[in-house]
C-alpha cells in the first residue's frame, strides 16, 4: 500500500575552476579551498602559534603592513622553521580571501576587514591554484 517515493537528490554544484596564472589568483584560490576544511588560520598570535608547532604548510605577508617589528617576527618564525612565506601586496584584499569580510546578497564582499598574516595548515582539495603557488614557492 505505502509506495516508496524517491526523493530526487539534487546534483552538487560543479564548481569550474578559475583558471589561475598570476600569485595573487593563486593565493585567492589556495585560501578559498583551504576555508571549506577549516584549514586557514589569521592573526598574528595565532599564525605565530601554528608556525612555532610547526603545523603552517605556508604563510601569507601582506607588504602593506606597517609596522616593521610585526613584519620581522613573522619573517624570523618562518626562516626559523622553514615554513615558506609568500608576500601579498594589499592586506584588505588578504583579508577578504580569507574571509574576513561579509558577502551580500549580490555576492559582492562588505565590510573587509585587513589580514596582515594569514597560515595555512590543510589545503583541502588540491587544485590548478595549488600547483602554482607550489610551483611559485619552489623556484623561490
């Protein structure tokens, strides 16, 4: 009498992947995959923390941060423990990579708040972004 309904499951998004031939597109890429596993860390104290655990597979530097000494710790913890740093010119748009920010209704970023430093500790998916920022860090 009860008939099974199937329930129509709906197909996941595809997502297409951007092509990525810059290190800006690449950094946006990587931070993007990485905030879906929960693998992006920001804030001085906590990067600071995660390279010193030797847990940062790689860290971000905005060259727009001003202040010296801030710049200097970060750069002596990644020689220290040999975690590659990578310099991004512009911390807000840092911040709004690494989702620092509020996204409206037209999917446009609000209210971005500036990253000076931000870590990575799980990439996620690998993916054409991952390839040239490893690509990017080897030939440094």
């Amino acid at each position: 009498m009860a008939e099974e309904e199937e329930a129509e499951v709906a197909a996941p998004a595809v997502e297409v992947e951007e092509e990525v031939n810059d290190l800006p597109g690449a950094v946006k890429g990587v931070l993007k995959r990485a905030l879906h596993v929960d693998g992006v860390i920001r804030g001085l104290h906590e990067v600071a923390k995660y390279i010193d655990a030797a847990k940062a597979q790689v860290v971000f530097l905005a060259e727009s941060c001003n202040e010296p000494a801030y710049k200097k710790l970060v750069q002596g913890l990644c020689v220290e423990k040999n975690v590659p740093l990578v310099d991004v010119p512009d911390n807000k748009s840092l911040g709004e990579w690494a989702g620092l920010c509020k996204i409206d209704k037209d999917g446009l970023p609000r209210k971005v708040v500036g990253a000076s430093c931000v870590c990575v500790t799980d990439f996620g998916e690998e993916g054409q972004a991952y390839d040239y920022l490893m690509n990017y860090i080897n030939k440094a």
